[in-house]
C-alpha cells in the first residue's frame, strides 16, 4: 500500500483549544489514528496525517470537526462519537 501525506495547519492557533483537541497524553489524537489506520504527527497548529490518501483526508477533516468544537474539554467518548 502507497503512503500519502496529507498536511493540516489549523487557523487561528489557539493553545488551549489545541491542548482540548489534543486531549492529555495525545489520546484523543491516538483515537483518531486508530479510527481511520493513519499516523498523526504534530507540530503546534501544524498536523501532519500518513496513510492511505482517503484515510489521512478523513482524519485531516476529523481534527478540523473536533478543533473547531474544542472551545471546552474533548473526552474520548466525545471523539469516538464524532
């Protein structure tokens, strides 16, 4: 299988809606990378998404949804419910 990249870079940058998104220890950016089988790497508002093309747009679009909703905390149920 080919492996793309697919790169995000969230506007505007906000640490605690990152930190929100991020949940504690990345889990929520984990759960993310097992929804949809891709590799998440990040730097600040910057995320990186390697995997089957059509998976990492997916999970590009995932983190913009689950960002944009990160105004108060993300659990895991949160980001598992979508």
């Amino acid at each position: 299988m080919k492996t793309d990249i697919v790169e995000l870079r969230l506007a505007p940058e906000d640490n605690r809606r990152l930190a929100n998104l991020c949940g504690p220890l990345d889990e929520n950016l984990r759960q993310i990378e097992a929804a949809f089988d891709v590799t998440i790497g990040r730097r600040g508002a910057s995320f990186r998404f390697s995997g089957d093309a059509a998976q990492a747009e997916k999970g590009a679009q995932a983190i913009e949804h689950f960002y944009n909703r990160a105004h108060d905390e993300l659990s895991l149920d949160d980001i598992q419910l979508g």
